[in-house]
C-alpha cells in the first residue's frame, strides 16, 4: 500500500513554450520533450498539458517514470529563456504540479 500511496503523491512541474509554425501554433514540453499543436497558443498549451499529463500517468502505472524524461533540444530551452510568460486558463492536475507556459515571438 505504501508503494501505491508513493505514486499518488508524486508531483512534477513542468515548463513549455509555445511559437507559431506556419498556421499553427506548437507548443514543446521542456522536461518530457513532447509536442502539440493547435489553432491558438492556448490550444497547443492545453492539448500538450493533456498529453504530458497522460504519459507521466501512464509511466506510473507501468512503474517505469525514468522513461518519460527526456530533455527537449538545446534550441528549445533557448526559446523558453527568451518568451513571454502565458498565463493559462485551466489549470493543471496530478501529477502535474506546475505548467509554466511562454510565448515565442519568432521573426
């Protein structure tokens, strides 16, 4: 029980930034590198929390968590240090402590 108990405490936050490509908007999970796209920032924001939220979900359950963890490219996290803070309208749920979202500008 103990062992179960433990998974349901765990508690990560996360970090994304979101640029536009073409028509779309595409939003990169710093931490799990996974990426989603939408018709707004926020959509691709909110699609991507689903997602990350899902494969920690899923990594927990098969008692494999190390596997989820990947780092995006170094090009990525340059991106995030440069965007804007995004504030967004839903927030996240277990075990999804924190998404901090930002907004690219590319030109």
């Amino acid at each position: 029980m103990a062992k179960a108990r433990s998974k349901m405490l765990f508690r990560i936050p996360l970090r994304a930034v979101a640029y536009q490509h073409g028509r779309w908007w595409l939003a990169h999970c710093l931490e799990l590198d996974l990426v989603a796209e939408g018709n707004s920032a926020e959509e691709a924001f909110q699609d991507l929390l689903d997602i990350s939220t899902t494969q920690i979900k899923t990594a927990i359950r098969a008692g494999d968590l190390e596997s989820v963890f990947r780092p995006a490219p170094p090009e990525i996290w340059a991106m995030f240090s440069k965007a804007i803070d995004k504030p967004l309208k839903r927030k996240p749920s277990q075990p999804v402590e924190r998404f901090e979202a930002r907004e690219a500008v590319l030109v």
